[in-house]
C-alpha cells in the first residue's frame, strides 16, 4: 500500500512539474532555430543589413525635430 502512495505521489509530483519542463523545451527549441540567426546576423555587423526584421524606432525619436514645439 505505502509503495503505490508513492508512485502516487511521483505522478503528481511530475504532473506539477510538466509545465515547467515543456516551457523550457518550447524555449530551448525556439533559442536553437534563433541562435544560428544572431550568431550570423553578429558576423555580418558591418554590413547594413544584419537585422533581417526592420525595428521602427519609438514615434518620439523618429519625429523631426521641426515638429516638436
């Protein structure tokens, strides 16, 4: 009886567990597809496009400077 209360709580125990593992692994797996991306993106730094996705810098910094007041 003791020995199936154990398995018991091993089972809850990786129940509990579960979603913790399955988000590292979802991060681990996106880091992996990610990774050769920025470590090619850091060896072409000089060249003007090592960032395939085009960030649009914040509304203030792209306004002129004419049009603040």
């Amino acid at each position: 009886m003791l020995h199936h209360r154990n398995n018991e709580k091993k089972q809850a125990l990786a129940e509990k567990t579960l979603p913790l593992r399955s988000i590292i692994l979802a991060i681990h797996i996106v880091w992996s597809l990610t990774s050769p991306k920025l470590a090619q993106a850091s060896a072409n730094m000089d060249t003007s496009d090592r960032f395939p996705i085009y960030i649009p810098p914040p509304p203030l910094l792209s306004k002129p400077k004419t049009d603040e007041k």
